[in-house]
C-alpha cells in the first residue's frame, strides 16, 4: 500500500482466498483493506496514539438516517458522554479533497451535529470548527488533540 502522511504503526494484515483483510481495532473483526482502510487504519491509529483520543470513544463506520435513506459515516469520535464530537471522513489517496468531499460530510452532519468535521485522504489532513451561535466555521491548521477539544468546548 502507499505511504501515507501518518505515523507508521504495526498494522495487522493477512490474507484471506481473494483479498488482503486489516485489523480494525475499533470493530474488533478483520474488514477489507482497501485504500480507503488503509487511510481509516492509520488516521485512527494517529488520533489514538499521537492526539491522545480514547480508542473506545471512537467508532468506525457509524450508521445514520439522512432523509430517510441510510448512510454511514466513515468514524465519529465521540465525548466522555458520547455526545458525538467529530466526524471524520475518509478518500484514498488517489482521491483529491473537493468541495464535493466536504459537502458529504456537511450532509452527515445535518444528523449528529457536531464540533469538527474532519477529511482526509492520508496525504492532506483537514479539520473545520463548527460555531452553532454564530452559525460560522473555520479551518484549523491542524487536527487538535482530545485535551485541546475538551478545553475549546
């Protein structure tokens, strides 16, 4: 697989008759591993291992009713009283992060409404704050740690 813009880690794989299966922590169970999982794998790792995030306040693959139709967001970190916090939102690295990216999140986010909203393809990283009372958003420059989100709530 290509080398991401993430920490390296000792990643389970192994092979099943026709696919390469990864080890997901998070649903405790072998999952495909595609490019996408590739990004998920190592994304949660960092957040895990270099943001100080919880393992067991993270969820991957997290299900939803968006107008009626069922969706599922890619992971969705949530709080000490798991009030989702962030949704983070995966592409291969082949894939470029448009507008069109952010507006499916943004999609996601009618439904948990959430703090941050964070997309990346494993090479760029990005992370945009939500202001309900202002009704704004900015971008940060980088991905902040759990304890500097528990302070900025």
């Amino acid at each position: 697989m290509l080398p991401l813009n993430l920490p390296n880690f000792d990643i389970k794989v192994k092979k099943s008759a026709d696919q390469l299966l990864v080890w997901d922590e998070t649903r405790h169970k072998y999952v495909a591993l595609t490019p996408e999982e590739w990004v998920r794998q190592h994304f949660v790792h960092f957040l895990i291992s270099e943001k100080g995030y919880r393992q067991e306040l993270i969820a991957n693959e997290v299900s939803i009713k968006l107008n009626g139709t069922a969706k599922r967001c890619d992971t969705v970190i949530y709080d000490q009283q798991l009030t989702p916090l962030a949704i983070v939102e995966y592409k291969a690295p082949s894939i470029t992060i448009t507008p069109k990216v952010f507006d499916q999140i943004v999609r996601y986010n009618m439904v948990l409404h959430v703090q941050y909203l964070i997309i990346s393809n494993g090479l760029r990283h990005f992370c945009c704050q939500i202001n309900y009372k202002t009704s704004s958003y900015r971008f940060l420059k980088e991905i902040p740690d759990a304890q500097e989100i528990s302070q900025m709530l």
